[in-house]
C-alpha cells in the first residue's frame, strides 16, 4: 500500500484526479501565460473539465502560486481565500 496524504501519493506521484484533467492533454503553456498573458484558452479547457473541482481544492491547499487551476488565475484564487477567511 502506497503513503498518500489527501490523494496525492508521497512517492511522487500526482494526485489520482490528475490523469482525467482535460489539461493532462492539452498545452500546459496555455495554463501557465507569463505575466499579462490571456487566460482565455485556459479558462475554456476548465469549464468542461470533470475535475475542475479538484483542482481548485488541491490549489488551494497547496498554495498553488502560479497559473491557472480549477479555472481561476493566481490573483482570483487570492480573492478567493481571503473570501473564505
């Protein structure tokens, strides 16, 4: 049995969720634009990701600084957790 810690597998491993991410497929250039670059492409993918959820919820939790995950960027993700604070 392998260590995991709220599905992520201690091993290295990415979380279990991961594999069904419509970005697992697509150009991770798209959810990591450089500074004033669209997220739009991003964006898109995320709305029709099965996942989505997920995503945002591992971000949060791990203090995803960078890029777009579960459809929001870094600053709305910032919001988001002052938000909730």
């Amino acid at each position: 049995m392998e260590a995991q810690v709220e599905g992520v597998d201690l091993l290295g491993d990415a979380p279990e969720w991961q594999e069904r991410a419509l970005c697992s497929q697509t150009d991770p250039e798209a959810f990591f634009p450089e500074k004033g670059g669209s997220t739009r492409e991003a964006k898109r993918i995320c709305g029709r990701c099965d996942v989505k959820a997920e995503c945002l919820e591992y971000a949060l939790g791990h203090d995803e600084r960078f890029g777009i995950w579960g459809g929001l960027s870094e600053r709305e993700r910032r919001k988001l957790k002052r938000r909730v604070a």
